[in-house]
C-alpha cells in the first residue's frame, strides 16, 4: 500500500510542478498581462482555498476520497485545456480558478490518504509524503531533454501545460484503483468542519495558524516574484523551471529523514526551523542584485514545506479524531488560502503602485515586506507555541503519539 500511496502523491502534485512554475511568466511574457492582471488571475489559488471546508465535509460525511480524487481530476484535465487555449484576462482567470477549486481538495484528500492508509503515519508520512515533492521536481525536468533536442520550443511554457493534462488522466485513473472508504462518524458530528474546528481550538493552534497565514501572504511575493526576478537577473527561459526545482530538492531529502529530525528536535524546534527558513530566503531576494544568490536561496523554501506544513500537518494529525482528518486540513487550507488572497493582490498592488528603477527593485521590495511579516510572526511562534497543550477532550482522539517537543 506504501507504493501505491506514494505513486498517487506523485502524480498529484506533479500536475502542479509542470503547471505553476511557469504559469507567471506564461501570462506576463507570452499573453503581455499587467502586474494587476496577474496577480488577480495568480489570487485565485488562495479564493479556490476558500472552499475547502466543504470539500472536507464531502470526504467525511459523503464520498469516499479517492472517488472525489477522480472526480475532481477529471475536472483539472478540462482546466487546464481551457488554460491552453485561453488569451483573455477573464477566461485565464476562469480556467485558474476552476484549476484550484480542483486542484487543492486533491493535496488534502492525497495527505488524508496517507494518514488513514499508512500503518505508522508518524513514521512513515514524511517519507511517503516525499514522492508529492519527487513528482513536482520530475514534472519541471521532464521536457528539457526534449528542449535541448529541438523538440520543444524553449521559449514557450505551453509545453508544460500540456504535460500537466496528461499527469491528470493518469491521476484519474490511478486514483480509482485505490481503496473506496466509506465515511462514517460517530453521532452528533454531522458537519464536519465545525467538529473539527471545535476539537483543534486552542493557543498553539491559533498560533500555528496565525504561521501559516503569514507563509501564505508572502508565498504569492515568491509564486509571482521569483520566476520574474530570476529572468531579470539573466537566467534563460529554458532553464526557468528546472531552476525553480531548486526548491524542491531539500524539501525531498527532509521528507526522508523527517523521522529522524523530529526525534531530534521535536515538533516545535522542528516549526521554528522552518520559520527561520522562510525569513532567510526572503531577506535574501530582498538582497539579491546577481543570479547566484537568488538561485542560493530557493533551497530554503524546501525547508519550510517540510519542516513546518508537513511537520505542522502530522502534529495536527495526532489531535484529530479519524472522522475529521479532511476536515481538519481543510481548515488549515481555508486559512492558507485567505493568506494567499491577500499576498497576491497586496503583490499586484505594491507592483502598481511603487515606481522604482526597474522591475527587479520593485520585487526585492515585495520580498522585503514579506521577510518583515514572517520576522514578526516567527517571533511571536517562538515565543507561545507549545505542542503539548492538551486539545479538547470532548472529542476521543486518535491513538498516534505527537513526537516529543524540545
């Protein structure tokens, strides 16, 4: 089951690696879109993340997850055909927004998955969980052979976006090939999320969440920003999104040794670390007025998926009973996505409004405030976040340990 669990993690989030790390260039470069067009059309991952609670209710009160993974994967193949062939800020906007109504129930059904499925998800999640990170660096790879041949235009991102549907009938079919688990709950848990919700109350929560809120505000300066900044500074456009894997690389091999360094350094100096992370390759883009420290800093966004979401998602696991595993996540998703609401339309803005030199100024501004944001609330994480504080107990809870905190 392991294998199988990690091929599905592979194919989902591989759809993304071939899709979104071009997907600014695409529209600024190839469809000549303003910084505001961009970023409404980039704002609509963070509006899509808005719905996840209900997706949450679906998978634990209605359809078995792997069923609402074919679904929802037939959907994201029609998407990103229309994204194709679409030139006009209004359909861009509303093939993305399909895409990510879509596409994120997808990552929190693959990560329930691996929580009901796998026989120790304190020990083997991270390591499974791994295979999502392997796909997404596979998918940015996968055409520069190709490229590098003749084949396929290097100037185009296109290419990518075709992959991308291809991984999604593959998806599809894979997804229903795994096992059909009905839902149930106990009485007096209709709605999910509110369960959910009731049951995960409490200050180390809200302060994870008040985290991941600041993450996702600045997440967008990166989505958007990186890829523009990286071309300002000389990189060709056939080595983008090979490049932009860079981020991806240690999140991989922590996801590896993820058992190792919780034994280590438990969960919250495991969450710290992240944090600290994340402020580190914002203040380096910030910093950045040559191709090689840019380049040197994508590393870092690795460490903060591994070491704080997937940390954070295996604590939240251990907290929640096993009827609101989807739900739980979603909450945290509903909560990423009102950060990425506000970071991509505050990055449209600042971009409007700030008239520097050049277009790399005004992104090593964005990637200034970003770092400033999370400084504060890595501050802040520091201070209060404690991993033990006992969650509701009106709820039975799940029978996984938390890994111990230092």
């Amino acid at each position: 089951m392991r294998i199988r669990l990690s091929i599905l993690v592979a194919l989902v989030f591989s759809i993304s690696g071939a899709l979104v790390p071009g997907y600014s260039t695409h529209l600024q470069k190839d469809l000549g879109f303003g910084p505001l067009e961009l970023s409404f059309c980039a704002a609509t991952q963070g509006i899509a993340s808005l719905g996840a609670p209900l997706f949450g209710q679906i998978a634990d009160r209605i359809l078995p997850p792997s069923l609402l993974m074919a679904l929802s994967g037939l959907g994201i193949f029609g998407a990103i055909g229309g994204l194709i062939i679409s030139t006009s800020p209004i359909w861009i906007f509303v093939f993305t927004l399909l895409y990510w109504l879509l596409t994120i129930p997808t990552w929190v059904l693959a990560t329930t998955m691996l929580f009901t499925h796998l026989e120790d998800p304190e020990k083997d999640f991270g390591r499974t969980r791994m295979w999502g990170t392997i796909g997404w660096i596979a998918a940015g790879w996968s055409l520069v052979p190709l490229m590098s041949l003749g084949w396929v235009d290097q100037e185009k991102t296109l290419p990518f976006f075709c992959l991308a549907m291809v991984l999604a009938a593959l998806m599809v079919a894979f997804a229903c090939t795994m096992p059909w688990v009905k839902p149930d709950h106990p009485p007096g848990r209709a709605f999910a999320p509110g369960a959910a919700l009731k049951c995960l109350w409490s200050k180390p929560f809200f302060l994870y969440g008040l985290s991941v809120f600041g993450i996702c505000v600045s997440q967008p300066f990166s989505v958007q920003g990186t890829p523009l900044l990286l071309a300002e500074l000389g990189l060709p456009r056939s080595w983008l999104l090979p490049s932009l894997t860079l981020a991806q690389l240690p999140e991989a091999a922590l996801s590896f040794i993820l058992p190792g360094i919780l034994l280590r350094l438990g969960i919250r100096g495991s969450m710290r670390t992240g944090l600290i992370a994340w402020c580190m390759a914002l203040s380096i883009l910030s910093l950045s007025r040559s191709l090689w420290p840019a380049l040197a800093s994508l590393p870092l966004n690795g460490m903060v998926i591994t070491m704080f979401l997937i940390v954070g998602s295996i604590w939240l696991n251990s907290r929640i009973p096993t009827d609101l595993r989807t739900s739980a996540q979603a909450i945290v998703v509903f909560i990423q996505g009102m950060g990425m609401c506000l970071g991509h339309l505050s990055m449209g803005i600042l971009r409007g409004q700030i008239d520097l030199a050049n277009e790399a100024e005004e992104l090593r501004l964005c990637f200034l405030l970003g770092a400033i944001i999370n400084g504060i609330l890595a501050a802040l994480f520091w201070w209060g976040f404690n991993p033990h504080r006992a969650p509701d107990q009106s709820f039975p809870q799940t029978s996984s340990r938390t890994p111990s905190a230092t």
